[in-house]
C-alpha cells in the first residue's frame, strides 16, 4: 500500500474536537456543516449527503452522518482541499427511496452539489445511484450493501462490504476457523439484505464441502421463531447463519436457546447493536457467536480511538460501525477530490477507481465494480461485551 496522501494523513492525525452541528428533522430540512464566512463567500466545495435522520432506520443514518460530519469538521479546520473549505449539506429521507430521490433532486438542482456520499440503507441507495448515473454524480454510500448498488454505473461506489461477500467471508470462516461440516441458514425473506447474505452463505458453504441441513425462512415483522429453530435443531448443525439485523438477532438468539439449540450462530455486520438490544439477563444467548464487522472498538489504531473518542465527546453516545464507514466514506471522497485537483466529476470518479486509502475500517482499493477490498474483522462476544477475534480474508 502506497504512502497516505496529504488528506489522508490529515484524516489520520490526532482527532481535533469537532463542533456540534444540528440535526435535520424533516425531509426538507439540511444538516449543513462548513466554515461559515467561506460558506458565505461561495468559496466551498459542495458535498451532499442523505440518511434517514428520523424514522424507523434513524439509528443507522444518525450515526453515519455523525461520523461524516467528523470528518467534514476535521478536514475544515486543517485547511479543507483544493484551498477551500467543504460544506455539506444533508437531508433526512426517512428510510424512504421516493424520499430520498426527491432530496438528491434538491441537492443536485438546487444546492449543486459535486459529490455525494450517502445513502445509508440499500433501498433508497439504489433509487439515488440510477440517478446518479444519469448526472454523472460521483456517489459513495457508505453502508448501503447490496450488489446491485454499485452495478448502476461507473460513477458509484461504496466503503463497506457487499451483502455477497460477508456470505462468503462467513462460509469460509465457519470452514476454516471453526471447522464446520454441516451448516443452517435462518433468514428474513422479505430484507434484501437478508436474502442476499444468505444465498451467498449457502452457496459457499456447499463450494466448501460442508452440508445445509436447513434453510429455514420467516417473513419480515416476525417474533417467533421457535418453528424454525426446532426444525433446525432436529438437522443438528454445526453452526447456523443468521445473517439479519440486531434487533431480529436478539429475538432469535434467546429463542434458540430455549428450543435447545446448541449451535454456534454466525452472522454479518446487522448483528453489530446486538448487546445494546439484548435483555442483559440473556447474555448468554449470544455468548461465542461469530460476527464479521467492518472494524473492531478494540483495535489498537490510534486513528480509530482518537475518532471513537471524539465521537463520545461530541455526541455523548458510543460510535458504531456506521459512525466509521460515514468518516471513511467522506474521507474517501474528499481524498479523491484532491487528488483529481478539480471538482470535476469525471476527473473525481477516475480518481476514486484508483485510490489507494488509509481509514479508520484499515487500508481500502477497490475492485473492477468499486466495491472495497480489505480485510474483514472478526467479532465475537464474551462477557457481555464485543470481543475482537482476528482480521480474516477468504
């Protein structure tokens, strides 16, 4: 990996504190961040952003634009890129892609902005990225995992990890690591994301050698998984994926226990806020589970403890997976804008292709469909706490 350029170095200095921005609490509404007699001046680079800022996804997008707007902050106060200072500008979607769409308009039409970074779920992301490619936009969403995300166009990408990908990465885990023979999957069959880890789960599990003893489904909304979980139980699996989010995981954690399964559980990185959701009397439910992530808190990076830090300081809560990829998804972006020297857009996207990124979720290229390449981190959970296992590459 080549030597960080000057923006990545200044992303990876010790964290300055950063100042306190409002939240948008309404679709038409920004949270806008940059120096303001600049700002006032005309003299920035436009960024847009997009999260659901309100609604029943808030928690994600909240976070992810916390950490945007860290390093939006960090960035200004060394100097900002290109001689000028950055302004973003963020509109709340509410989880929804018809909302989201109406925003990117604004921000494209009215605001001019010349990148953007967002969206935060996968829905509304792939709504934005057709009309992205459309505009010839540079786009990077942060967290928004689905495959066909960046197939839109050459002009989109995305800093975490593919919803294909951590299927495989967790396939070959459970083969390598913990040497696994047999497998069951437990799904959402109305979540993209869902759907998407677990079909690649199956499928490189099989490509392994192991065998899928059960591939149980339920429909979005649900609560009760016991009728799953004993049929899974009576196939005795070695380990089962559950590639859902946190607050599904916490449900299905518990009840497995109660119907008697033993199985060590695998998941992806919707697990991550598990411990936050999990009555502390069922800690046991998810102790020795397996997780890949995007990042540990317990690295020894000192980038990502001062960024965790600061984070606290700023927002008085803990930064999740979705703070570190909003901070890395603008630090990549603004890398890019600097090293095209030109906030033209083609100029951006060719630079992104060959970026080469030093961040807080580690050193970041991406591949022929712009998607990252790193290594995953992998989580496991002891003593009521998120316990860093190793770094692992299938």
């Amino acid at each position: 990996m080549m030597k960080k350029r000057l923006l990545a170095a200044v992303l990876a200095a010790v964290m300055l504190s950063a100042s306190a921005t409002g939240c948008a609490q309404g679709g038409g509404n920004t949270d806008s961040a940059a120096a303001g007699s600049a700002a006032a001046a005309g003299e920035t680079i436009k960024i847009g952003g997009l999260a659901p800022l309100t609604g029943n996804v808030s928690v994600y997008g909240i976070a992810t634009n916390n950490g945007v707007k860290l390093a939006v902050d960090k960035i200004n106060k060394a100097g900002g890129v290109l001689g000028k200072q950055i302004e973003y500008i963020a509109y709340d979607e509410k989880g929804d892609a018809i909302e989201a769409v109406n925003a990117y308009n604004k921000l494209v039409q009215d605001d001019k902005v010349v990148a953007l970074v967002g969206d935060v779920t996968s829905k509304p992301t792939i709504a934005v990225a057709q009309k992205a490619v459309k505009d010839g936009l540079p786009m990077i969403t942060a967290t928004g995992t689905a495959a066909d995300i960046t197939k839109a166009g050459d002009n989109i990408f995305r800093a975490c990890f593919i919803d294909p990908f951590q299927g495989e990465l967790m396939a070959a885990y459970a083969a390598q690591k913990l040497g696994a023979k047999t497998a069951a999957i437990i799904y959402d069959n109305g979540d993209d994301y869902s759907t998407g880890v677990a079909d690649a789960f199956e499928a490189a599990a099989k490509e392994a050698g192991m065998t899928i003893t059960n591939k149980e489904a339920y429909q979005s909304g649900s609560v009760d998984f016991k009728s799953q979980l004993t049929k899974i139980k009576a196939g005795n699996p070695d380990v089962v994926m559950v590639p859902v989010y946190y607050s599904d995981v916490a449900l299905i954690a518990v009840q497995a226990k109660d119907v008697g399964l033993s199985a060590k559980l695998l998941g992806a990185d919707g697990w991550d806020g598990v411990l936050e959701k999990i009555d502390k009397s069922n800690l046991d439910a998810v102790k020795d589970c397996y997780f890949c992530s995007q990042y540990s808190a317990e690295s020894s990076d000192p980038d990502l403890q001062a960024f965790l830090k600061t984070y606290k300081e700023t927002y008085n809560t803990d930064a999740n997976m979705f703070a570190v990829l909003g901070y890395d998804a603008m630090g990549m972006m603004v890398s890019a804008i600097e090293k095209a020297g030109s906030t033209d857009s083609d100029k951006i996207v060719e630079a992104l292709k060959g970026i080469e990124y030093k961040g807080l979720t580690g050193n970041t290229t991406f591949d022929e469909n712009r998607n990252p390449v790193r290594e995953a981190v992998i989580t496991t959970i002891a003593d009521g706490k998120y316990k860093f296992v190793e770094n692992f590459k299938k």
